[in-house]
C-alpha cells in the first residue's frame, strides 16, 4: 500500500516587534500539526539595535543564518567562550545540550543584520549532551546552480552537495533562489519532516510527482510529512526555504528558549541554570553599554 502523504495547512507568518530594533516574521510548531518536528520555532528577522539580554538554551540547538544580503554581521557571545562575527552567508549552529547562555546583536554603526533564527529540537537522548558550536563560513557552503536555479546547502545535503557543518542530529537547511520559469526538487529521506517557507515571490509546492500541490505567497510556509520529494516552481523570481529533519515525535515541554520532555526535566534545568550551571556570559564593556542603551530606549 502506497504510503500518505501529509501537508499541513499554509501558515502566514506572524509580525513580531521587539523593541526598536527586531522585526521578525514568527512561526511557531504547533501552527503545523507537527510536520515541522523537529523544529520548534523560525523567525526571519532584521535587527538593527542590540535587543536581547544574554539568556539561557537548554535541549535544543539554536540556529542562526545571516542571509547574503545582510548589510551587517550578527555578533555571537556564549558561555563556552564563542564570540566573534557571523558573516553574511555565514550559518552558526549552536547545540545547547544541558545548558548554556548566549546572545547575538548587531555593533556597529547603522548596522543591518538580516537573518533566520532557528530553535530545532534534540532528541531525548542529547537534551543532555555538552554543549558546543559549529560555524560554516560563507565561502565554504556549496552551491547548487543550475539555469534559473541557484540554492546555497548550509547543512545536511542536497542535488549530490553536501554541508560541511557536523551537527548532532541530521538536518538540511537550504536557502534557494528561483528565477521566473525556475524548477528546483529536493529530495526528503524517509521518516524526515520539511517546512517550506517563501520568502519572496510566489511558489509552487508540489511534493512526490505532483501527489500534492500547494501555493505559498510570501511569507507563508507549509509543513510537510511522509514526502519523499518537494519540488518547487516559480512564474516569477522568487527567495525560499527549505528546512527538513528527522520527525522526533517525542513530547516537549516548552519554557522560552528551554524544550525539556517532560516537566520535570525543565524544572531540573531551570533550577540548574539559577545554580549557574549554564556558565556566565560577560559582555565586553562596550557591547554591553550598547545593549543597555537599545533596552532602555525600548
């Protein structure tokens, strides 16, 4: 018998205003019926102002990817002693495992950082793994590009490409470009979820030889689950994503930045993190001066 395919409804992303500085397009994963699994959450982003306080992550991987056309680099700092610049083009894939603090912000004069934040969850079995990073610096991303085509493989793999990001879990995070009249499939391994989310322009969606045909404006995404292919048309030029991992299909407890199995866990974790268990993020005097500026005028 011929597997089903599942496709969630088209979710509209949802305009988040942090601040005077953070402007995002939200989407969370109970607006998908669970065919996003294992992401949590995505926001597309422009940040102009540093707007967060360094703050906790616990059994997730916190994903950032600063699109090309991000005027700024978005600066990291964590506790396991990370900090420098993601570039433009640049993907940093941060697992928080048991426990750790970060911040991200833009410096900088005018600065500009045009990006995706990413939460993707962790199996049962690494919620408590150490925590560590990974970063893939623009230029050695691959590149899928064909006539009409052009998708940068920031991890996992794609059309024979492969990232060389070494995450704990396998992920694919692709950021693609079609011109009008432009074809691009994607081929989605067994047991794997994907979330297609349209940027610009307007996509045709159809997934395993035209079984099931979607259109996405922009900003809006459609989960997806038991597809073996996603195949995207476009009349005009368009910007998408694609985002697609192993279905956990686990309980999660949510609090913030924190996704736990249960609660009992998260309140471990939370009483961990008060112990100071996650370690200390000291920002450098003048970032932390500029981040104390942006909130209070907020």
């Amino acid at each position: 018998m011929s597997k089903r395919i599942s496709v969630s409804p088209v979710v509209a992303g949802h305009e988040m205003r942090i601040g005077q500085g953070f402007n995002a397009m939200h989407f969370a994963e109970n607006d998908f019926q669970g065919m996003i699994d294992p992401v949590v959450m995505l926001d597309h982003f422009h940040m102009t102002a540093p707007t967060f306080e360094p703050h906790p992550h616990a059994g997730i991987s916190a994903v950032t990817y600063v699109f090309e056309d991000s005027a700024s680099p978005h600066h990291n700092y964590d506790s396991l002693g990370n900090q420098g610049p993601i570039h433009a083009g640049d993907l940093h894939w941060f697992v928080a495992g048991r426990g750790a603090v970060h911040t991200e912000q833009p410096e900088g004069e005018n600065p500009h950082v045009h990006a995706l934040q990413i939460f993707v969850n962790l199996p049962a079995a690494q919620k408590m793994m150490t925590p560590y990073a990974v970063h893939v610096d623009a230029a050695g991303m691959p590149v899928h590009q064909v006539p009409g085509v052009r998708v940068r493989v920031a991890a996992g793999e794609s059309q024979g490409l492969r990232s060389p990001a070494q995450l704990p879990q396998p992920f694919t995070l692709l950021d693609g470009f079609l011109e009008a009249g432009g074809t691009f499939e994607h081929a989605v391994p067994a047991g794997w979820n994907a979330m297609i989310y349209a940027m610009q322009g307007t996509l045709g969606v159809s997934m395993d030889a035209f079984a099931c045909s979607q259109q996405l404006g922009a900003g809006q995404a459609l989960g997806t689950s038991e597809a073996s292919a996603v195949r995207l048309t476009a009349a005009d030029s368009a910007h998408f994503v694609i985002l697609s991992g192993p279905a956990l299909k686990e309980p999660m407890v949510k609090h913030g930045p924190l996704v736990m199995n249960t609660l009992e866990q998260m309140n471990e974790r939370l009483l961990a993190y008060r112990r100071g268990e996650f370690g200390r993020l000291e920002l450098p005097t003048s970032q932390a001066d500029h981040l104390s500026a942006a909130t209070d005028a907020a």
